[in-house]
C-alpha cells in the first residue's frame, strides 16, 4: 500500500504509544500529552519513537495486517 495511507495523525498516536509503553516499562503512568513533553525535555528521543512508529505502520500496512 502507498506510504499517503499512514497519516501524521496516525504516526503521532502510534508514537505516543510507544513512548508511553517506554516510560511505562520504567514505572512511569501514561502521560496524555507525551509528545510535547519529549519535544522539551528529549527531542531525541521524540524522533526516535516517531520514526519508530511510521516504521511499524508502513509494516503493518505494507502486509495487509497479516501475521
């Protein structure tokens, strides 16, 4: 599937996700507005998990969702 069906609303929530499951693993709770608290404190770490997530959604749309 073309790369124009993964939106930039998608690859936000999705980056969210990740980044939440991140800090969760180290006990931290959800945080609701995660992406602009990384953009202020770790814009590094906000690039990471956004590119992490347009990867992981080209993948799953690329297969169909099949596993």
């Amino acid at each position: 599937m073309a790369d124009s069906t993964v939106s930039r609303e998608m690859i936000e929530a999705a980056a969210a996700a990740i980044a939440n499951a991140r800090a969760g693993r180290r006990g931290a709770p959800p945080i609701a507005n995660i992406l602009e608290a990384l953009e202020r404190v770790s814009p590094r770490l906000l690039v990471e998990v956004t590119e992490d997530a347009e990867a992981a959604l080209k993948a799953a749309f690329a297969t169909g969702g099949a596993r």
